[in-house]
C-alpha cells in the first residue's frame, strides 16, 4: 500500500486555517531501531526516567503533564493563523501551529514541513511570523519565554511528496537566548538509545483521542501538554504497513516507529515536538515527530525523525554553525 502526504486542504474557517498550517504529513513505515536491523522480538533492557524529571514510565499510557516537567518543549506559534471566526488569532491557542525542542540558547528543531505548510511560502519569509515559546505547560497559560525567529532554516532535501520526505527536519534561530532552560541533548549514534523496545516519551499538544487512519482532521488541539510514553518497534513489524517509506529509509536509517496498539500516538499538534529516551534523569532527545496514519490507530505506527541518522545529525550541527 502506497500512502500519499495528505495536504493541508484550503481553509473554510479560522480552525481549517489552523490545521491546514499545522496538519502532519502523512505517510508510512516502521522503526530501523539500529540500522543493522536484528530479531524484531529482542527487547533490550530500556533505560527509564527516574522520579527526579518525570513520573515512572508505565507503557502504553499518557498524561497531562505538570508544570515545568518538559520546559524544553516548545510551542511554534504563526501570528497570522486564524480563531474560530475567521479572523487573525488573538490567543497563542489559536496561533500555535507545531511542536518544537530547545537544543541550545540560541536555537530549535521542529519539522520541516511546519515551516512548508504555507504553500508558496519560503522559509526565509515565514520566519518574521514565527514565535516559540519554552517553559510554558499550557497554551494559553501565563509564563515561560517568548522569543522571535531570526531564521528558520529546512533541510534542502526534504521534499513531502516523495522519498526525501524522510529528511523532515528544520533548525531555527532565536533573536535572544532562552536562559534558566536547560536544552535537550540530541542522542547521536554512540548512545544507542533508538533500538527496539527503547522506552521513549513523547510530548505535545496534540488530541489524545484516538482517530482512524483518515479522521485525523478531527483532531482538535489540547490546552495543556502531555506526555505520551511507548516502544519502539523493529522495521520489520510494519513491511506490509509503510512500504515506500521503508524503500526510501533503507540505506539512511532515518526513521524511528512508535507503537500504537495500546491507543496511545502522537496526533495533529505533536509535529515537529520531540521524542526523548532517558539517560538516568535525563532526556535524550532521539526523535522529532514527523508523520502517521491516525492518532493512535493500532494499524499505524507513528514516525519520528532520527536525529542521530549521519545525515540528520550533520545537518542540524550545519545549521546551529549557520547563525
């Protein structure tokens, strides 16, 4: 089966305008883990959170999170999108667009295809209408700190409609440091901390329900942050499920598959937030959410890009070099 990114549909009103810009592509494959692949049953021993930044981790689960548990957890904002009357949003709910992590002071990774989302626009002129803001649980809350986008840079291979989808990352730049956050590090290659059976959480705004593959326009936003917890699955399991997406991953190992089949799964408003496995006490941050059929649909597992893939992870240190 050859599934195609769905494309933002024109906006019919102020919350089509919001999920247009916002909508996760929609694709298909199933985790690398390593790239040397192995027995899709091997479950190596996961290292799990500790009681000092999050609560114990029970699989298959999510919850609303607490203030200042995931400060590193940005929102992307677009001081254009529109409220549910069709005119220019006034609440950061009604701005909020995608996901984001804070990987220094001075800089973001989000997915590429949130900065795209406008058809026709570039990435240099969306970034005067980009805000993010770290620190901040909820929406619409009071607190954490905002700040302008001076760049917003989009890996040059990414492209939705074909294989190069597989490169959906892009580095922002911040107008002033983010500072009393500490930023999440990025796994690389020698942590190996993305293979079958890691633990990993994931964190955004995105709807909690669970929506088959084709409703994901339902999805409707969430006021307060949670944090999803799951496994990750060896490429194996979903030959039949995501296909083209497997072909086109083979060699760069750039893909990491969640499961789904306990109803928990990334959904519209979690793209481009992160995906983190513990080291001790700390989150590692091994996955930026990309693309899936249905939030949390048993048959879909969900995709993130692999930050510590050779070409992921040169590209993203490019760009921090960049400004």
């Amino acid at each position: 089966m050859h599934v195609r990114p769905v494309r933002p549909r024109p906006p019919a009103g102020a919350r089509a305008c919001l999920l247009a810009l916002a909508v996760a592509i929609t694709l298909a494959g199933c985790s690398p883990g390593h790239a040397g692949g192995g027995d899709p049953g091997a479950v190596r021993t996961p290292i799990r959170p500790t009681p000092t930044t999050a609560r114990p981790v029970k699989v298959g689960t999510a919850e609303p999170v607490r203030d200042h548990t995931y400060d590193y957890q940005g929102a992307l904002l677009h001081l254009r999108a529109l409220d549910s009357h069709g005119r220019l949003a006034r609440t950061d709910y009604d701005r909020f667009i995608c996901g984001a992590s804070l990987i220094d002071p001075r800089h973001a990774l989000t997915a590429a295809h949130c900065i795209l989302a406008e058809r026709g626009v570039s990435p240099a002129e969306t970034a005067p209408d980009l805000r993010l803001v770290f620190g901040r649980a909820t929406l619409n809350g009071t607190g954490g700190q905002r700040r302008s986008v001076t760049a917003a840079r989009v890996n040059p291979r990414f492209h939705e409609d074909g294989p190069d989808a597989v490169y959906d990352v892009a580095v922002l730049t911040l107008n002033k440091p983010v500072t009393g956050i500490r930023p999440v590090a990025l796994a690389t290659a020698a942590d190996k901390l993305d293979g079958t059976g890691q633990v990993v959480t994931f964190t955004g705004w995105g709807d909690a329900h669970v929506r088959r593959a084709g409703r994901e326009d339902d999805a409707r936003l969430r006021e307060r942050m949670r944090a999803g917890h799951v496994t990750l699955l060896h490429r194996s399991v979903c030959q039949t499920v995501y296909p083209q997406v497997l072909k086109a991953d083979s060699a760069a190992a750039s893909i990491l598959f969640m499961k789904t089949d306990q109803g928990v799964g990334h959904c519209l408003g979690d793209s481009g937030g992160p995906v983190v496995a513990w080291r001790g006490d700390q989150p590692v941050q091994v996955g930026v959410i990309s693309f899936g059929a249905g939030c949390g649909d048993a048959n879909y597992p969900g995709a993130a890009i692999r930050v510590a893939a050779p070409a992921i992870a040169r590209y993203i240190a490019a760009a921090r070099r960049g400004g």
